[in-house]
C-alpha cells in the first residue's frame, strides 16, 4: 500500500484502512505547523510598514535589516521572511542541521552536525555573532529559532574546547536528563546562549520568531534561548551534575567553569531586566498543539471521535508507549473518554536512559514498541503512532513508529524477540523488519513528538 502524503510507502499489515487514516492524521499536523505558513502569518507588510503581533515598525526609518537563525527548520523560515522584506533585507545567516537546507535567495544556510555540535555549529556561531555585533541603533534584526539550535549554534566558553562541549552533551543526553536541565548547562557553557546573542544585537532593534520543540513553549529553553533573558544560575547548572551525579563524567574544563561560577569568577547569563532586552519582542508562531489540534480536527473528519488529551506529555518512552496502550483498551473496552472509533492525540516529549551498549532507535521507535508489547492480544483494533514531527526519531533516519497488536507476532515469526529489543534500546531493526516505522525524510519543523491511538 503506498504512503500518504509525506510517509514513504511501507509493507503494511493488517487494516490498511485504518493505517491510511492514520498517516493522513499526522499528515495533517505536520501541515499546520509548516514554518513558512507560520512566518508568513506573523509578519505583515504594507508598504513601509512592517507588524509583528501589534507591533509596528516603519521600514523607511530603518537602516538595515538582518535575519540571524539557527534550527532545523531554519531554511523555510528564513524564506518566508525574505519574501515579507523584499529588497529591505540587507543581509542574512542562519545555520540548519545537515540535510535540511533548502535554496534562499538572500541569506546565507549554513549546515552543521545535530545532536553533538561540532567545528560548524561553533563556526556558525562565530560568523553569527560577527553579524549581530554588525547592527546599529536604528537597524532591525530578525532571529529565527527552532528545535536543534542548540546543537546547532555554538560558540564554546573560554577555555573549554569544542571536544569536552561535545562530550558533555552525549553524557547529558544518555543520562536521562531534560531538555530543560540540558540547556541550563549549554547556556553555561557558551558565549551566544542564554540570552548573549540579544546582548551582540543590542541597542538595535530584535525580533524573534520562534517554532517551539518544547514542551509548554518555554523561551529561555528552546535553543538555549540567544536572544531572550536566561532565568537560571550556576546554582541551577551545579544542581544538575549533582542530581544525575556527572561530577566524575563531565570533562575536568566544564567542572572547572561550573565551579567558578559558583564562587562568583565567571559572570553570569543576561537576567531579566537587563537592558539589553528593552527593544526586543519574541513570538512563538507554531507549537505542539497546534499541530495536535490540526490532527484531531482531521480524524474528526474522517469520522472518529476525536480528542486532544494533553501537550505536556515528558515520561520515559517505555512509560509513555504502555501509556497509550492503555488508553487504546479503554476505550476499546469501556468505551472510556469516547467510543470507538475514537482518536486521542497527545503530544510532548519523552526520554531515553541508555545503557550501556544501546542498538539502533529513537525514543520514538521505542515509546512505538512498548506499546506493541502491551498491544499483543488486541489484534489490529487498536493502533498506536509515535512522530518526531522532524522526520528524525534520535540518531536514525526514521520519523517513528506505527503499531497494533499483531506487531509483536510479526516481528517473532521473523525470529526478533521484542522484549529483548526493546531492552536494549534496539527498536529500529525491528520495526523496519515488520513494516511499522515511519519515513518522512527531513520535515524542517519541530514541534516535539506527537502522539496518535486510533481505535476503530
């Protein structure tokens, strides 16, 4: 059966009907949340005037205009914003993951590694800054952001070397930690971060256009927060590696900022209140739950009864993949929030404790296959999706995974033991064996993970 939409045609298994009503559900949020739509709908121009969420700024008393940015979905943006300031644009730099650049006709789309920065996130962040100290008082600048630009923009502290950056990164991301408490480190650990960009920028004028890949939409979290003030402290950096005991893992030159810090030798990240945010403004233009709300809007119109239970979702994957196993046979069986056929959309993010030899997967691969364990039983009546909306589930090239209950009987007629795959963090072989994962190819947007139960 071919794929709908944007997902690559799979080997399908049983209810053919009900997986193409699926892809067509997360084809639909992934639509509403295209980065170009949601620039082009923040930014109106008349003439010489330009408005942003009710600000206003006149153009002919602007004496350049400059676009700095960095995410995966860096290049859409940065199109929708060249054709909103025409020949006005004066110049511009944004740095996207390996993949994901698309033609610009003014700005300049730099690639670099993602997860792990490496030497082109730190040149990026060198070339941006060189750009941003370019702005003058009666200049605007426009920074687009969006998931990944953490990684993705980078300009180490003094003394700590991009390896013992990279490094720690890997330790934070095996480790369990959130995105919240990994960025609190990054912004520590940078000199662009946490709000410093703003502070390069600064006194022009800075807008910020946001598409959030993070849960509750939070500032100062999505990429490291450049360009909005930085609420956290040394205090809360420290707190981390204590929490997740990282004091013997992390390089000898990140405990030693991190300490400094503590003692008061290192300044601290822009705090609200700093003058440097006064002529700034920053607007989220899609989020998770607009693209949740587009995918029940649509399995209402494919004639199911159609929920959004929650964007907040943050647990561990297995957690999370038992979880809406869960909310499948309830409504199955008791016919609890709504009957079948129902749909119940939820969105968030989970994460991964890798030990110590992990397989091949993303936390969206193994949330999929947690389900498929406690689907087994149920047959096909209850399919369970999980979508990175990036269309790259962790290290791997796989947007996610859709299963039911037959998956798990599938993969061990093929010889595969779930349990065990799932044990070691090893979902990919699997899932692609059986015709359950999900291939987009680049999205470039990013609004977390999305997560889809169909019940017919």
């Amino acid at each position: 059966m071919a794929g709908t939409g944007r997902f690559a045609p799979q080997v399908l298994a049983p209810d053919p009907r009900g997986r193409a009503d699926m892809l067509a559900i997360l084809d639909a949020a992934l639509d509403a949340v295209d980065p170009y739509a949601a620039v082009a709908r923040a930014v109106e121009r008349r003439g010489h005037l330009l408005r942003v969420e009710g600000r206003s700024f006149d153009l002919a008393r602007c004496r350049a205009l400059y676009l700095l940015g960095a995410g995966k979905a860096g290049s859409p943006m940065a199109r929708a914003l060249e054709d909103r300031l025409g020949e006005r644009l004066h110049a511009g730099l944004v740095v996207v993951k390996e993949g994901h650049a698309e033609p610009t006709r003014i700005v300049q789309v730099l690639e670099a590694g993602h997860p792990v920065p490496d030497d082109r996130a730190v040149e990026a962040g060198r070339r941006i800054l060189a750009l941003a100290h370019r702005a003058r008082e009666d200049d605007l600048v426009f920074c687009v952001l969006s998931g990944g630009g953490s990684a993705l923009l980078e300009m180490p502290a003094p003394g700590i070397p991009l390896d013992d950056l990279q490094a720690t990164t890997q330790v934070l991301l095996a480790c369990g930690a959130t995105i919240h408490e990994i960025n609190v480190l990054r912004k520590h650990l940078s000199q662009i971060k946490g709000g410093q960009l703003a502070r390069a920028v600064h006194p022009a004028w800075l807008v910020t256009l946001v598409l959030s890949d993070v849960v509750g939409n939070p500032l100062d979290v999505i990429a490291s927060g450049p360009t909005v003030p930085d609420a956290s402290t040394w205090q809360d950096a420290w707190a981390v590696v204590t929490r997740y005991g990282l004091e013997e893992r992390l390089p000898p030159a990140v405990v030693a900022r991190l300490r400094a810090g503590l003692r008061g030798q290192v300044p601290e990240t822009p705090k609200p209140g700093d003058p440097v945010f006064e002529r700034t403004c920053t607007l989220v233009v899609a989020d998770n739950a607009q693209a949740a709300q587009a995918a029940r809007e649509q399995a209402a119109s494919l004639g199911y009864h159609a929920l959004v239970l929650t964007t907040y979702l943050e647990a561990q994957a297995a957690e999370v993949g038992k979880m809406l196993a869960a909310l499948g046979k309830e409504v199955l069986l008791r016919g609890n929030p709504v009957s079948a056929p129902a749909c119940l959309v939820l969105g968030g993010e989970s994460t991964v404790v890798l030990g110590e030899h992990p397989g091949k997967g993303g936390r969206n691969q193994e949330v999929a296959l947690a389900a498929a364990l406690a689907l087994e039983g149920v047959d096909r009546h209850i399919q369970v999706a999980a979508l990175a909306t990036d269309g790259t589930d962790g290290p791997t090239d796989s947007a996610g995974g859709l299963v039911d209950g037959t998956t798990c009987a599938r993969a061990r007629a093929q010889g595969m033991e779930p349990l065990d795959h799932l044990r070691r963090h090893d979902a990919y072989p699997l899932l692609q064996r059986v015709g359950d994962m999900l291939f987009t190819g680049p999205t470039r947007t990013n609004v977390n993970d999305l997560y889809v139960v169909l019940v017919r």
